[in-house]
C-alpha cells in the first residue's frame, strides 16, 4: 500500500483538500454547537432537560359572578373533552380528575411534640402527562404508601416567602423527598390513615398529584358515589405558536393557565431556530462532502493510466482503492476532532453567562453532541469509501 500511496499522491491538490475540511469544520461545527446550545438552553424556557419534550396546556372554563351565583357548573362534558381533542392542533387530552373525599396531611417531628396538619385535596392525571420521573408512580389498590408530585412553586413559596421572613430554615428538594407525611382520609362513613411521600417537582401541573390508580380506588371508597366530571383538562399539543390554538379557546371561553401558552411560544421558537441553524449546517456538510468526493473523482481521473496498470500487474481493486479510503476516513476524523475542541470553549463562554440567569441550571454534558458527531463521522466515512470503490471497480471493469 506505501508503494502504491507513493505513485497515486502526486496528483493531490492540497489546496483542495484544505478547502474541504475547513468547509466540513465549518458545517459540522454549527451542527453540534445547534445541537448543544439547546439542550443547554431548554431548561430556562421548559423546565427541564429533556431533549425535544412535547407542549402541554392547562385549560378551564371561566369562572364569572353572575355563574358563581347561580351555581353554573363550569365541568367538561365527554363531548366537549371530544370538540377539543378533534381540533387540528391537538395530539392529545387528559383530565385533571379531583378527589371527592376530606384529605388532611401532617408532619410530626419526633422528639417534640410537634405535629403540624392541614386539609389539602388531590388531583391526578394519567401518567403520560406528569412531568417527573414515573419510576416510583404508581399505585396498588389497598397499599398504605401514596406518592406524591408537589408544584415546585409550593416549595419556592416556602423558602424564599414563608421561612425567609420568620428566619426558619429553608428546605431543598433532597430534604422534602424524605419527609414523609400522615396523610388521614375520611369520607363516605369511613376514616383511614395512610404515608404520604413526595417522588418529584413539578414545573408543568400547579396542583398536588397522586397516581390514577389511587384515585380510582380511593373515590370508590370514601366518596359518597356521585359522578364527578372534570374542571380542568390538559392538553397536548404540537405547535403552541399555532394561532388556532387561542383563537378556539377565546371563542369557547376557555382559560388557558397564564404563562404556560407563552413559554410554549417560546419553546416552539427556540426550536425553530435551533432548526434553521442545523439546516444550515448540514447544508455546507453536505456540500463539503461533495466538495470532497468531485476532489477525489478528478483526482482518480488524473490517475486513470496509473491505476489502470496498477491493477493489470496485479493489484486489487481493494488495494488500489484503500489509499484514497484511507485519506477521506482520516480528514473526516481530523474535522471530527477538531470541531469537538472548538466546541468546548465556546460552550463554555455561553454556559457562564446562561449560570448567572439561572445558577441551578444542570449541566447535561456533552454526550448527545458527541454521538452526533460521531454518527455523522461514521455516516460520511461509510459513503466515501463505497463511492470510492465504486469509481475504481468501473475503471477495473473498463466502464468508465
């Protein structure tokens, strides 16, 4: 192969070959710093880390005076639930569905004497739409542990409300998770006594949470057996930009829970950018690998005698080829790793301001732009080295 590498490189332009790897760095660059930028971002617009979530929106009917007065039921109907999951916009709707039961939860720190209790109340929503780890959501009918989903917001109220202004200590996340709560349900003649525990935060639903199941199983038991239709629905939907969504909603004289429709927008519109830029940016990908395999072409076309003989003496296509194989793995490998040094440093730059907006942000890592890039090594390795081999198998065949 040194020997055959010797006699095909005087014909390459390295000019050429400069050309394409600063256009391919160029491409692949914008393609990962698209790709990291926003699943570094996405967490101040959706309150989370997950890449590409779906949009989810509260909604209800309004409550107005005169109807609070005559007692107008502000429930949806099974047909109203339907209207909305038939509207172009929709990929899906869940029900808030409320206990019908007295619920009241307290907290005793042993060795006090102190025991501290109030009422409360319980919503569920199928599992698809809770916006928390569902390892530990679930429910068997008759087990006395209940998990729990607070609002984050409960939490933040506490902290920098509450204990802020009488001087008590704040708590985290960590610490509320192993707290557990006595939580007593009474209700239709019967009283029982259960643990509470909370499994997660939510940023998405602004009501206290348990599993469908212990809903089910609990309103079938302490409720009094009246129908009870839900108040508020949840609402998937694809583009929350979508001008239909409001424009349906302001002419049923829906609500939509404030800010949820707008930090939709945003999301939506951060996507759409991250979109336009990794358009680009694989784009010039696209054309520096074509840049690169027309430098190839007209390098082998130089070399069509020489390759010619080299495989009448005795040489195979495999051996013929696999220096120029050899040549575009390498530079696509060289382009891979240097966009990846150029990554970190920029991202490093943003990342300290975006730390300063938001000092809890999490650090996702770099692993999903990695095996990005990685699979567009392999992608692009894989189609050279078949077009290259290709070329040389025609002149082999004397089809060129």
């Amino acid at each position: 192969m040194r020997l055959v590498w010797k006699l095909l490189r005087q014909h390459i332009s390295p000019s050429q070959l400069l050309g394409f790897s600063l256009a391919n760095l160029f491409g692949l660059g914008i393609i990962l710093l698209g790709i990291q930028f926003y699943k570094d971002v996405l967490p101040l617009f959706a309150g989370g880390g997950s890449f590409m979530k779906n949009e989810f929106l509260v909604v209800s009917k309004k409550i107005s005076t005169i109807g609070s007065f005559v007692g107008r039921d502000n429930s949806f109907s099974r047909e109203e639930m339907e209207e909305i999951e038939g509207q172009p916009f929709a990929k899906g709707v869940g029900a808030f569905m409320p206990s019908q039961f007295r619920v009241t939860a307290g907290v005793s720190m042993e060795g006090t004497g102190i025991h501290v209790s109030t009422d409360m109340f319980f919503e569920s929503v199928p599992a698809a739409y809770v916006d928390v780890s569902t390892k530990d959501w679930g429910y068997v009918a008759g087990e006395e542990n209940i998990p729990i989903v607070i609002p984050r917001n409960y939490l933040n109220l506490y902290n920098f409300g509450f204990a802020q202004s009488r001087n008590m200590p704040k708590i985290s996340e960590g610490l509320m998770s192993m707290i557990q709560l006595d939580i007593l349900i009474r209700g239709n003649g019967k009283s029982d006594h259960f643990t509470g525990r909370i499994v997660g935060f939510s940023d998405r639903l602004n009501t206290i949470l348990v599993p469908e199941e212990f809903l089910f199983w609990a309103n079938g038991i302490y409720a009094d057996g009246r129908e009870s239709r839900p108040v508020r629905l949840i609402v998937e939907v694809g583009n929350p930009a979508d001008e239909r969504i409001a424009q349906f909603f302001r002419q049923k004289g829906y609500d939509i829970e404030d800010g949820k429709l707008d930090a939709g927008k945003t999301t939506w519109l951060l996507r759409l950018m991250v979109g336009i830029v990794l358009s680009v940016g694989v784009l010039i990908s696209l054309l520096s690998f074509y840049l690169l395999m027309l430098s190839v072409y007209l390098l082998l076309q130089k070399n069509t005698g020489k390759l010619e003989n080299l495989l009448l003496i005795g040489y195979s296509p495999d051996q013929v080829a696999r220096p120029y194989q050899v040549l575009t793995v390498v530079l696509n490998g060289v382009v891979l790793l240097l966009a990846i040094v150029l990554l970190l440093p920029v991202r490093n730059l943003y990342l300290d301001v975006l730390q300063k907006l938001a000092p809890q942000l999490p650090d996702g890592g770099i692993a999903v732009s990695l095996l990005v890039g990685g699979g567009l090594f392999l992608l692009f390795s894989v189609l050279n080295v078949w077009a290259i081999r290709k070329k040389v198998m025609a002149i082999w065949r004397h089809k060129e």
